[in-house]
C-alpha cells in the first residue's frame, strides 16, 4: 500500500505537467511558430515585446488558460541579464520561437500578438540605454 502510494506521488507532477497547456501546444495559436530574431523586454505602454530585426513589434502574451508567455529558459536569461545591469528595462536579444496567437489592434497600432517557445543566441542587447 505504502509503495503504490508512493509511486503514485512520483508521477503525479508528470501526469499534471503533460496536461499543462504550454505556448506551442495551445490550441488558441493561429498559425505555425517562427524562428523570430531580434530584442525582447518591456516596452512602455504596451508590456513585453519582441521587436525584429525588421522593425514588427510582437506582443507578447500567455494563450487563453495558460500562463507560458516565455519559456522558463528564456525567462531566466533576461532575469540574468536584469540581475547584471540592475534594471528592469535591460533588453536581451536572440533568436525566438514565436507561436502566433489572435490579433488584436491596441492603442499603438501593434496587432501581432504571440508566446515564445523557446530562443537562442540569448545576450543582453547593447544597443538600448539601461536607465
């Protein structure tokens, strides 16, 4: 009895994270994720973005019923890099897998609006002023 116990409260957090809904697993995506190079971090006024190389801002946001907004890893990296200049407006740079959710228009104009699944090449982006 005791031994079936506690088997079962070894694969209980594997049985609940294989129904956790992640970013590129939500059935509330629009499309297929894209490998997206370019900076991340908070933007004033609109939240955490992606601006790419190409200049498109991605906002991005948990899927409905989720809160994956950015895998943990990369998540981690911009909180190190938040960590080594002291300051919440450090941007990281890198690649990112971007999982397309709903567009929707906000007050900036910005309509895409996406998760990050996972990124690459993550360091910490030298060319916005950290105030």
């Amino acid at each position: 009895m005791v031994r079936t116990l506690v088997l079962v409260m070894l694969f209980l957090p594997t049985a609940t994270m294989a129904a956790e809904v992640t970013c590129k697993r939500s059935p509330a995506l629009t499309g297929q994720c894209r490998m997206v190079k370019g900076s991340l971090g908070l933007t004033p006024g609109l939240g955490v973005t992606v601006v790419a190389e190409d200049g498109t801002k991605i906002i991005i946001k948990a899927p409905p019923d989720s809160n994956a907004d950015i895998a943990p890893p990369v998540m981690q990296n911009w909180l190190y890099w938040q960590s080594k200049t002291g300051s919440m407006r450090t941007r990281i740079t890198g690649t990112f897998e971007i999982c397309p959710l709903p567009s929707q228009i906000n007050t900036a104009g910005i309509k895409d609006y996406g998760c990050i699944n996972r990124g690459t090449k993550i360091a910490q982006d030298k060319t916005v002023s950290v105030n």
